[in-house]
C-alpha cells in the first residue's frame, strides 16, 4: 500500500549539495572504509501514467522513446525505450512534474524524429500524447583545412564530435569521422545545445569558421527545437598561434608544485581552443593552436581552481592578444590562493 520513493543526489553522508557535504581526505596508499552514504528522498511518488502512440514508424522499423522526468531540483531518465508495434507506449510509475519526451527511429540510411513534447504531469496522468515521426535526428556536413585540397585533408584523419552543453537526455557523446572527400554524418542526434569539437586536429591546427546553414557560429549549436537536417560547414587552419614562456613561483624562483598548470581563457564572444590549459615542464608552458584574438592566461596549482575560485584567479592574470601563426612569448608568476576565502595573489 506503500508508493515508490523518488531519490535525489545526495553528497556524503547525508547532505542535499556539495556545499554542505563532509569532506573525505584519502592520502596516497591510503584506504578508507565504511563510509556511508544516506539518500535523500524527494516527495513519494503518485504512481502516475503517460502513455500514448508514436505515428509515422516505417515499416518493419522499431521506435523508441527517450523521456526526462524533473521533480524539482531531481531528474531521472531513460533512453531507448521499446515502443509496441503498433506504436503505442506507456511510463508508469511517474511522479508528479515535468516529463519531456521524443520518439526516434532508424530506417535504412533515414533517421527519423519527433518534436520534443514537454509535459506538466499532475493526477491523473496523461493518456493521450501523440508523438509523430519525420525525418530528422541526422547532422550532415563538411570539413576543409584552409589551403589544403581534399587529398592533402584526408591524411589528418579528422573527426567532428558533438557533446550535450545542456543536454535534455543523458547521452553519450556522439562522433562521426570525416571521409576523404571532408563529409562527415552523425545520426541519433536528440533536440538541444551541443558543443562541437573536431577531434585529432594537428597541435598547430584550430576550428577557424563554423557555419550552421550558412550562419556563423561560436562552437555551440542549437538544436533545442529539434533535429531537421542541419547542414555544418567547418573550416580549419593549420596556423594556429602559439603562446609560451617560463613559470616561475610567486617569489621569483621555479615552481616546486608539479600540479602547476597555466589556464587560457579567450574573450566573450571569441572562438575557444581545442585546449585551454597547459602543463609546466621544467619550469615552462607552451600552448599551440590559438584561434586569432585576445586570451587571459594564469599559472596556478590546478586544484585550487574551481567555477568559483576561477574568476578571481582571472583578475590576478596577464592579457595577452595574438594574431594567426603568432609565436608570442610571455613569462608568468604562479599565482596563490592562501586561504579558503582569502582572494589569490602573485
């Protein structure tokens, strides 16, 4: 007579956020036992029932459906759901909330998708949602190296990688390599905000021009009200700028932590690199393949710098701006952060 529970994150042993959560030190070669952790449980669920039918499954082809649940600040969900042959679906045991859902499919060499469909579920449920299939779901598109002809391209052996900036189901990051021709095709690509990455560039290489159906973009591409065949234009330079220079502590002499990293960050609105840290050797840093513009870059102990501690870290650290295939040289003191709450210096 009891209803299922709904669990939420919960941080050790017990606490609802990482802020008020117990630290647990482990030292090297060391070991812990018997720790345990409590779950949190949100409000009992009300056994609640979405169901509906998927229209437009190609023949001899099996749907799925993805969905999101969100209660609150909790959210759960499920990929690849089967739906029946004859298209219909039900989730049961849904709690009260927001249910987003999307039907996908494959049919040959077509992938096919329906509009993400967002819920306010509340007793009784929702009996009746109708979830129609069109072609979508497929990102095609191009990739040139600038001054490169396709047989010259092919030897780099490049790959384009989307992965969800905000992504509205849990997914793997998707990959499709680039052919010799530079075209490239990923599919079971869901509705939200992606992060393109090209993987494999040459360390002198970075993304020069991002083209979404003829339009400029930064990098993050949006596909929030779906997937209906989008077509990419990359462009990529091998003249990519470079910027190094010795480290040194914040008293003048060589860095002693070997966990000091220097961290690039570019301006609003400018392309970001392939990388944006770069580990100190012997007392120097070297980062290859800048986009054209304007960086700040800090050297610091890479633990001390979180979301949080990151933008007074920026403060303390050097601008620096380059042009395409600039080698520019700037040395850099470590700066230190000495207290939880205290703000870094050099």
């Amino acid at each position: 007579g009891t209803s299922e529970l709904a669990y939420t994150t919960t941080y050790y042993p017990n606490a609802p956020d990482a802020s008020s959560a117990t630290v647990v030190e482990v030292k090297a070669g060391g070991e812990i036992a018997g720790l345990e952790i409590h779950m949190r449980t949100t409000a009992a669920r009300h056994n609640l029932t979405v169901s509906g039918v998927v229209t437009g499954i190609p023949a001899g082809s099996q749907a799925t459906i993805s969905y999101q649940n969100k209660q609150g600040e909790s959210q759960t969900g499920q990929t690849g759901v089967a739906v029946s042959p004859d298209g219909r679906f039900s989730l049961d045991n849904r709690g009260a909330g927001y249910v987003r859902l999307l039907a996908q499919c494959s049919s040959g060499d077509t992938e096919w998708q329906s509009d993400l469909v967002e819920i306010h579920l509340a007793p009784p449920g929702a009996t009746d949602v109708q979830l129609a299939l069109a072609p979508g779901g497929a990102v095609t598109g191009t990739l040139e190296v600038v001054g490169r002809d396709a047989a010259a391209a092919a030897a780099f052996k490049f790959t384009v990688e989307l992965s969800g900036a905000d992504a509205v189901f849990s997914m793997r990051p998707l990959s499709g390599a680039v052919d010799r021709d530079g075209a490239f095709h990923l599919v079971g690509v869901p509705p939200g905000h992606f992060d393109l990455r090209v993987g494999a560039l040459p360390d002198s290489a970075y993304v020069k021009a991002i083209l979404l159906d003829n339009i400029s973009n930064t990098g993050t591409l949006d596909f929030s009200r779906g997937v209906r065949g989008p077509h990419l234009k990359i462009a990529v330079s091998l003249k990519g700028a470079q910027i190094s220079g010795e480290v040194h502590a914040a008293d003048g002499g060589p860095p002693l932590n070997s966990r000091t990293t220097v961290f690039f960050q570019p301006e609003a609105n400018q392309p970001a690199p392939s990388r944006t840290a770069a580990a100190v050797v012997d007392g120097r840093y070297l980062m290859q393949g800048l986009p054209p513009g304007k960086y700040k870059l800090f050297a610091a102990d890479w633990p001390q710098v979180t979301p949080a501690s990151r933008p007074t870290f920026l403060a303390a650290g050097d601008t620096v701006e380059v042009s395409e295939g600039e080698h520019a040289s700037r040395n850099l003191n470590v700066v230190v952060q000495e207290g939880p709450n205290a703000n870094p210096k050099q």
